[in-house]
C-alpha cells in the first residue's frame, strides 16, 4: 500500500500562491487516476483536479485558469500549483490516487488558508 503525504499549505493573503506536494512512499507510476480534493469546514469534499497516467487533466470550474496539476513520476510526486488564490479556497486539500483493482488512496491533507 503506497502512503500519500501532501506539503506545502499554509496561509496566504488573497491573490497569493502556494504550491502543494504529494509525495508517495512507492511508485505512482501504475496510479490510472491521481487527483487533489478539498474539504471546506461544513462542505462536501469536492473534487479540485485530476491527472491521468497519460497527463489528461480535470480541473473543477471554480479553478480553472488558477490551478495547475501535475505528476512527476521519477520523484514519485504529485503536485498542485494554485495562483490567484481566494479566501474561497480555503480548506484542507487531499491528495487520491487510484488504481484499478485496488481501493483508492488518501493522504492526510494539508491545511490551505486565504485571508489578509
């Protein structure tokens, strides 16, 4: 079973960026899906952005333009690129990885916070 840890979150002020990581204990070469969700205090955890073995990406519509997903296979790692943050952003991002066959994997989540 491969272990997720996310790094990287912090507080920003509005407009601001942060890059999160997901680093895994093995390979997520064989990972078919690998994705960033958020979960808000009082919300759903929703989908962010996903990213495919072949590098096709998902984004959610209220982060589009702002957020970039990517994987570099040969660190094992995941990242997620946020500019032009909103106090709307705020709450704590997972990051999944999937592989078929096998249940899906989470990371503890990381604690983003967007406020002046």
């Amino acid at each position: 079973q491969v272990q997720l840890v996310e790094s990287g979150g912090g507080l920003v002020q509005p407009g601001g960026s942060l890059r999160l990581s997901c680093a895994a204990s093995g390979s997520i070469f064989s990972m078919n899906v690998m994705a960033w969700y958020r979960q808000a205090p009082g919300k759903p955890r929703e989908m962010v952005a996903s990213i495919t073995k072949a590098d096709g990406t998902n984004y959610a519509d209220s982060v589009k333009g702002r957020f970039t997903i990517s994987r570099e296979d040969a660190k094992n790692t995941l990242y997620l690129q946020m500019n032009s943050l909103k106090p709307e952003d705020t709450a704590v991002y997972y990051c999944n990885a999937f592989r078929i066959l096998h249940p899906p994997m989470w990371g503890q989540g990381t604690q983003v916070t967007v406020s002046s």
